[in-house]
C-alpha cells in the first residue's frame, strides 16, 4: 500500500469502495428480502431518485427479465427528465403480453415529453406522427374503458381526429358509448371522409340498435346512391317508428322532402291528407306543406288547407 497516496486518490478509492458496498448491500437485500417488496418500497421513494435509481438498476441486473422494475425506472427517468436513458431503457424490456399496454402508455410519455421539450418544428412533426403511431398501436390492447378513452382523450388533445374516430369505432363495438354520441362520431366520420368508417358505424348499429334514426340515416344514404326503392322504405320506416314528437317531425320532413326531390305528386298529397294533426301542430310543416302548395300554383288545395289550419286552431267553444 502506498503511504503517499494523494487525497484525490484516497477520494477515488473511497468512492470506488463505496460503489462497492452499495452494490454489495442491493445484492444482499435481492437474496434475504422478497424482490417484489423492495421494488415495492423504492416505488414509493418521492424525493431521492438518484439512490432510488440506483437500487433498481442493480435489481435490474439481478433479474433483467423482470420488467416491473424497469417500468418504476423508466417512470422515475421521466420524473427526472432523463428522457434518453428512458428510452434505452425500454428497449431491453423483455417479451410479456401481461406488460404490453403498460409499456405502450411508457413509449406514449416518453414520446409526448419529447414533443413538448424540443422547439425544434421538424422534431416536433415527427414526434407528432411517432406518438399518433403508438397510440394507433395501442388500440388492440385496451381491454376496457380506462384503456379506450386513454387513447380517445390523447387522440382529442393532440388533435388527431382520424385516430380519434378510429377508437370511438372500438368503443361502440364494445358498447361503451351512447346512442348521442355514436350519432355524432358518425356525423364526424362522414366530415373527415372517412367513409368506409362511417358506414362500418352505420351497419354495426343497424344491426344492434333498435333506434329508428339509423335507418334515416340509411335512407338518406340510398337517396344518395339514387337507390330510391330501397330510400323510401327506410324513410318510411324511420317515420313508423319515431319514439318521439321531434323525431315524428324530423322524419316526415324527411320523407316528404324524398317525394318532393322525385315530384311525386300523388305521394306528397296523401302523407299531407293522412298526416294534418302532425302538420297543424308544427309551424315549419305548415310552411312547408303551403310553400309547396303555392309553388305548384295548387292554389284551391292551399285555400283548402289554410281554411283547415285556421278551423284546427280556433275551434268553437264547447268542443
């Protein structure tokens, strides 16, 4: 042993004799203590990281196919900003379908820390599409609510509206959304032209909602592939089995609009004669059904029906 040793080599010697015992310390803890316990107790560390980080990574060692250790590691880089040894992390976590999703939702914090640190505009866009990838991928896994709108509620923020709808779909597969707002995830999926979704939306709920308005919406899509026969018996339909007054409303405007568009004279007549009560209570019907009797200069049938509306509203006491 040199009795000349610096101070500064005493303090190298220290420090290597101090990594050294620390490591030997972890080692005995592994072999005389439960591992999931210890992991268990470094979880719940809140203010030194850099000891908490140095237990783990030598559990790590210990049992490097054990990936929950290196999920609370990877959570505890991120806390510390240490983004790059994050990511190397992850990628030496090992194969197990049990930790799949857990590992996306760490490749998604990883990915939006990224994003919002770097200023950088051509970063930003490929980060951007990197965290919309893996939120893409992270569809198939979910495996219950919390899970769906996750990836719904990321989708939203980061206003990635195609993948947005892509999950609702998922959703309303699983029924975990109302009929409001399957109606609206349709509209939303027609305006983003995504329509071989929205028709996926359409059938599924054709086929497993009771509800009258999607076959409204069907025959508005037949009127629209000028497949009339086939529009008229939806509409039809639509209006036979209307739940409500608004919804008895909305489809005969509907309907009535479908004979209009095609002049079907005869048609437009008898669901005016057989529908008046309908008519007599809503003011818009009432224009309609005038503004098609004076556009089509049937002007006795608009005398008709003005003297009917006027008899309808003021009945005579007593009756």
């Amino acid at each position: 042993m040199n009795l000349f040793a610096t101070k500064r080599q005493k303090e190298i010697v220290s420090k290597k004799e101090l990594l050294g015992i620390f490591a030997l310390f972890t080692f005995l803890l592994v072999m005389f203590f439960p591992k999931d316990k210890i992991v268990s107790l470094v979880a719940q560390e809140v203010s030194n990281y850099d000891l908490s980080t140095k237990y783990l990574i030598n559990i790590i060692h210990s049992y490097p196919k054990d990936n929950q250790p290196k999920i609370i590691l990877v959570n505890m880089y991120l806390k510390m900003q240490r983004f790059d040894d994050a990511s190397k992390l992850l990628k030496t976590f090992s194969e197990d379908s049990h930790y799949v999703n857990r590992i996306d939702h760490l490749k998604y914090a990883i990915a939006k820390a990224h994003y919002f640190e770097d200023e950088s505009a051509v970063d930003k866009s490929a980060l951007s599409f990197e965290m919309e990838n893996i939120l893409y991928s992270m569809i198939p896994h979910a495996k219950g609510v919390e899970d769906f709108e996750f990836i719904r509620t990321q989708a939203q923020r980061m206003n990635f509206q195609k993948l947005k709808v892509m999950v609702e779909i998922e959703m309303i597969k699983q029924n975990l959304l109302n009929v409001s707002e399957v109606f609206k995830i349709y509209k939303v999926a027609l305006y983003l032209k995504m329509d071989k979704q929205a028709n996926t939306i359409l059938q599924y709920e054709l086929r497993h909602s009771s509800d009258p308005q999607w076959r409204l919406l069907l025959a508005q899509k037949e009127f629209t592939n000028k497949n009339y026969v086939a529009s008229v018996k939806n509409f039809e339909f639509a209006f036979t089995h209307a739940k409500t007054q608004n919804e008895k409303v909305k489809s005969f405007k509907e309907l009535i609009n479908f004979h209009m568009a095609l002049q079907h004279k005869d048609d437009i007549v008898t669901l005016i004669e057989k529908n008046e009560s309908l008519i007599m209570n809503n003011d818009e019907l009432v224009k309609m059904v005038i503004s098609y009797y004076l556009g089509n200069d049937m002007l006795a049938d608009a005398r008709r029906f003005s003297l009917k509306l006027f008899q309808y509203h003021h009945k005579p006491l007593g009756e």
